[in-house]
C-alpha cells in the first residue's frame, strides 16, 4: 500500500506554495478521463504548447492529449493499429501512443504518480529538498519536467551511453544530471548512486520507478483504461482481446496488463526484453540496445502472478527496423510491398522500445497462433523526436541505407521466428518472482514478508493497492481546494 499519512505541517507549506505558484493538480479520475477536467483549465490550454514548463500541462497526463504540438484539447486515445501486410500476422497488432504526452513520453504519467502522494500528504519538501529520478531514460525526463511543473528541484540519473537528446534536455531542466557507467541494462550502477546520494545527501529524496507502487498504480488505472478505450474501437463484435504485451522495463506498464486481466476473461499479459539481457528468460545479463527498459534485476512492482508469456527481442531488429521505418529507401520498400502510405508516414511515432514492443508483440501472437479475430495491444511509448541521433549513428557505422537493405530488413520482418518466447508455468512465474529477494532483499532492506504477500497474498496485496485511487482522488481533491480558497 501507498503511504498516505499526513504531516499536517508540512502539508499546510505545500498548500501554501502550490497557491503562490497556482498550481492545480489532477486526479486519476481526471487523468483517465478529462472530460472530467474543469472548463476552464480546458481554456488556458489552448494557448499553452504540449512541452511547455507550465504547471497546467499537468492536466496534460494523459492518454487522450489532441495530437498538436500547442494548444491541443482532449479527444479519444492515441493508438496505431499495425496492417497485417506490415506485421506478418493473422491477429490484429494496435499501440496506444506516447509520442502527445509532453515531453513526449508517457513516463510523465508514472513520475506523477509518485511524486504527487508525497507532495499532497506533506511527506516531501520541495523547499529542503530534491527529487531524484533513477531511469534509463525516459522515466528521469518526466520526473524532471514533473518536478519543474510542481516547483519541485530535481536531481536526474541515467546511463551515460543513453542517446545524446535525452541528455541534451535534461539539462535544461533538472537541477543536476548524473550520467551513471554503461547502457540501458547498467540499472545496478543507477541503484548503487541511489545509496550513495542518500548517504551523503540529506536533501535528496529517491523516487526509484523499479520500487514505487504508485507507478504500477498509475498505469493500472490510467493506460489499462487508456487500451479498454482502443480495443472497444477496434472489436467488430465477436473480437478477443487475446494479449496485451509491455516490455519489462520498471515493470509499471504492466500494471495495464492486470487491469486488462480484471475486465477481459482469458486474456494474456507477455513481458518482453533483450535478448542479449535474459533476465527473465535465463537468469541471464548483459548489455543492449533497447533504449527504455532497464534488465539484470526483476522490479519490485512486476506482478508475476499476472504474467503469462515472456518474449526476448534481438536488440538487432529494432535496430534494422528502425531505419526500415525511418528512412527514405525503407519507406519507399513499405509503400512498394502494399503498406498504405497513411501507415507508412506515421511510423516515426515509434521509438526503439515501441519497435522492441512491436517485435514482441509479433512474436507472441505467432507463438501462440492467434487468429483474425484476436486482438493483440502494446505501447509506444515514445517516438523517433528522442532517437534522431541514433540514426545518425547507424549511417556512421554502417553506411548509407539503400534499397537492398531496406529489402532485407522487410523480409526479417515477415519471417520473425518464435523463438525465445517462453509460455510462463506458475513454476516458473514464482521462480522469476524470487529473482527479487537478491536484489531488493538483500541489497535494498526491502521486508522479506512484503516479498511474500506479492505472492502468497497477492489479491490483497495488488488487490488493496488499486482501490487507492479513491483515496488519492480525495485528498488531491481536497488539496487542491485549499490552493484555491
């Protein structure tokens, strides 16, 4: 459960503040639905851009942000369905789509969740303190910007061999960036300065996404819904949900999934990783090229009682297809092979995890042989806006991209194989689950019979957790009318 007592004091402060600086905050309700969203913050956005450092883009946290890069209202979710000319399977593929999400991310949503529960109970300080974001990426970008919107300072960690925009940002706005050694998969080295800042840090407040329930809360009541939304658009009548699938990453995506098992009976979650980062699969480490999930640990908030299928990705496919979709010889390649010039011209609201999602995804429902009348749903949870370097890396290193190429790329497309998917016993899921003690345990004094109820005592544990939405919606409702009398 969230902790939400109340440090009436320092509560009073941060009422006190959020009023001098106007600030309103939005609840889950709001988030999941902003026609809950009163008119007249509906106005002030009309003139506000979606990146803006405005205390009103909180209200942008959401999955139904009009995509306009400025003065965007609301309307119905974001998604992309996939054709089955592009994806090679009988099932239709769909994404809901992160690229209108300001900062261009949906991991914005996430850093909410967790840093609004303190910040309303009196429990963080944003006068004595700062926030700190542990990320492979994007998850410290939207705890910075977060941060700047709730006046709050913030301190942000990630890889140094993450892609240079990231960095590029962050800078104009957290107070400090921290680039720790290695890649996407070096998340121990981002823990392990964690330790060292709350050692020597007294200011400094951990908000570690791999730990914090209110990111598996948010996306449990804000993208679960956000996906109930597309795939009631896109069932003809007698459509099956069959699979929704997140990679592991800090596990908080798969809070959607759980939501997806309460309301569709015999759908599937999958988790995908790296195939050159097995956690799951094998126990297994590593480094790769997946920008956006994090490996070589199993998060603290990943319900293995709700995983079904697990889908190692070669960090080489999204890689290849990332140029195949970007490029203008891969373009061309797609347009040739049938896919509709609509489809073909949007492919660069996917980011390489949104690839390694897509891959997976395909994967999965070749795996398990899904028919024309099974629909499969993932995210994308960030665009080619935060990857253009990279693609000018792949020309450095492998040359111009040519029509050949973009040929061969198309064809591993259509012949995505089935291996290293693995369908999850419950063996095998409470091996996985136990992967945690070593990390979380032993390393991180997380309690061993908190470590069991995730599992032994699971419909209560996640169970309890989901229904504080409500509680959270009151107290944000109630904050909020402090700021404005």
């Amino acid at each position: 459960m969230i902790d939400l007592r109340i440090n009436e004091s320092q509560q009073r402060k941060n009422i006190e503040r959020c009023k001098e600086k106007g600030i309103l905050l939005p609840t889950y309700a709001q988030m999941k639905d902003p026609s809950l969203i009163p008119a007249s913050i509906v106005e002030e956005l009309k003139s506000i851009g979606l990146w803006d450092v405005h205390s009103r883009n909180l209200f942008r946290v959401t999955w139904h942000n009009e995509p306009k890069e400025r003065g965007g209202g609301f309307g119905p979710v974001n998604y992309f369905e996939l054709p089955r000319t592009l994806t090679g399977t009988k099932a239709r593929i769909a994404a809901i789509v992160g690229k209108w999400f300001p900062t261009g991310a949906h991991k914005v949503g996430a850093a909410y969740s967790c840093l609004v529960p303190e910040l309303i109970t009196g429990r963080f300080d944003p006068a004595n303190k700062k926030a700190v974001w542990p990320s492979t990426g994007n998850y410290c970008r939207g705890g910075a910007y977060i941060s700047r919107l709730l006046a709050c300072p913030s301190i942000a960690i990630l890889p140094a061999e993450m892609s240079r925009e990231r960095f590029e940002w962050l800078k104009t706005m957290a107070e400090e960036v921290i680039a720790t050694p290695g890649c996407e998969s070096n998340v121990k080295e981002i823990f392990d300065k964690c330790v060292e800042l709350e050692k020597t840090r007294p200011d400094a407040v951990i908000f570690n996404q791999f730990d914090q329930l209110p990111n598996h809360l948010w996306h449990y009541a804000v993208t679960g819904p956000a996906l109930e939304e597309v795939f009631n658009k896109l069932n003809r009548g007698n459509d099956h949900l069959a699979l929704s699938l997140f990679s592991s990453g800090s596990a908080g995506t798969l809070g959607a999934g759980s939501y997806l098992k309460d309301h569709f009976a015999g759908t599937r979650v999958g988790v995908g990783e790296a195939l050159q980062c097995p956690t799951i699969l094998e126990n297994g480490f590593g480094g790769h090229r997946i920008e956006g999930i994090g490996d070589k640990h199993i998060p603290w908030i990943h319900n293995l009682r709700d995983t079904d299928v697990a889908v190692a990705v070669d960090d080489e496919i999204p890689m290849r297809l990332l140029r195949l979709f970007n490029e203008q010889a891969g373009r061309e390649v797609l347009k040739e092979n049938g896919i509709p010039a609509t489809v073909v011209d949007n492919l660069d609201l996917i980011g390489i995890s949104g690839i390694g999602n897509l891959v997976a995804a395909i994967k999965a429902a070749k795996y398990y042989e899904l028919s024309e009348n099974d629909i499969v749903l993932t995210v994308f949870t960030d665009s080619l806006q935060l990857y253009g370097s990279r693609l000018q890396e792949l020309t450095e290193e492998r040359g111009p991209y040519t029509q050949r190429q973009a040929d061969k790329d198309f064809d591993m497309l259509q012949r995505l194989s089935v291996d290293y998917v693995a369908d999850l016993t419950h063996t095998d899921r409470r091996r996985i689950h136990q992967l945690k003690y070593f990390t979380w345990i032993e390393q991180l004094g997380k309690s061993l019979n908190e470590l069991r109820a995730q599992w032994e005592d699971y419909r209560s544990y996640w169970g309890n957790l989901h229904k504080q939405t409500v509680e959270l919606d009151k107290l944000i409702e109630e904050f909020n009318a402090e700021v404005m009398r």
